[in-house]
C-alpha cells in the first residue's frame, strides 16, 4: 500500500492528488499545484521534464482521480 500511495503523490505538494490535471508530457499534478507553479515561474513547462507546454493543454485526468478516490475509501 505505501508505494501505491507514493505513486500516487503530487511531486510538487508531496500529497495525495487534489483534483489530478496532466500536461501533454503524461506528468500529473494537482490543479492548483500546476497553476500555481506557472504563476511562481512564469515558465509554462512541465516542473518535471521542462517540455513547453501551455495552460489550455492542462486537462482534467478523471482515471486518476478516480483511482485516488477510491484508495482514500480503502486505506487506513
């Protein structure tokens, strides 16, 4: 359970996914997490591999969200 749990961790807050949005490079974060970070940086890649991207190609991953829901409802 504790490495499926850090999988699925935002690497910029280090919790579990708040509302999971993915860039076009497949990387996920929080919504807020990734606005947040453009906002800061100013820079419109992706924290993790630096490949540009823009604010209209962050999307909603509803699988992941999905995913966390239900590990929240079984984990201790």
């Amino acid at each position: 359970m504790d490495r499926l749990a850090q999988e699925m961790r935002c690497s910029l807050c280090f919790d579990l996914f708040d509302d999971p949005h993915s860039l076009p490079c497949q990387h996920s974060f929080c919504h807020e997490c990734i606005l947040g970070c453009f906002r800061v940086t100013s820079v419109m890649q992706c924290p993790l591999c630096k490949a540009p991207t823009w604010r209209r190609q962050v999307t909603q991953n509803h699988t992941l969200a999905a995913i966390v829901q239900a590990f929240r409802e079984v984990a201790p």
